[in-house]
C-alpha cells in the first residue's frame, strides 16, 4: 500500500482519487509518519439477487404484439 504525507495528498487530492479508482490500490494519507486515512476504491455495486424480472412493471404494450405489423399481401418477400 502507498503512503502519501498528508501535504502532498492536498495537493494532490484529485490526482490520488483517479489513480485510487483506476488501479484499485489503497493509499495510505499520513502525519509526522502516523496513518491518518486511508482512500479505498469504491465496492462494486450490489447486484440484485434475481436477475430475472428486475424489468418488471417498465414497460408498456401497445396494441397487438402478435399478429405481423403489415398485412400479407404488403410483403415484398411474397411478391415474385
């Protein structure tokens, strides 16, 4: 794990956070040598147990979604 003096992390600070974030590694913020803080990447975020049906109540159907769109004698493919 890194450590930082505490006076070069404020100067520093958002360079420590992307860094922090991009690779995942700890850095430890000290003063006069004694830890003071440690930045942490963020956890992933949780995901929901079931997967299945997490859409659920999103979407909205409007008219018949079984017959075709168009009628069959106004498919090109027929035409030969």
């Amino acid at each position: 794990m890194e450590q930082l003096a505490i006076s070069k992390f404020k100067a520093t600070c958002l360079a420590v956070l992307d860094r922090v974030n991009r690779t995942g590694q700890p850095v430890l913020t000290t003063r006069f040598g004694k830890p003071v803080a440690e930045v942490v990447p963020p956890s992933p975020p949780e995901r929901p147990e079931r997967w299945l049906g997490c859409m659920r109540s999103t979407l909205r159907i409007n008219g018949d979604i079984v017959s075709p769109a168009l009628d069959e004698r106004e498919w090109e493919v027929l035409r030969s």
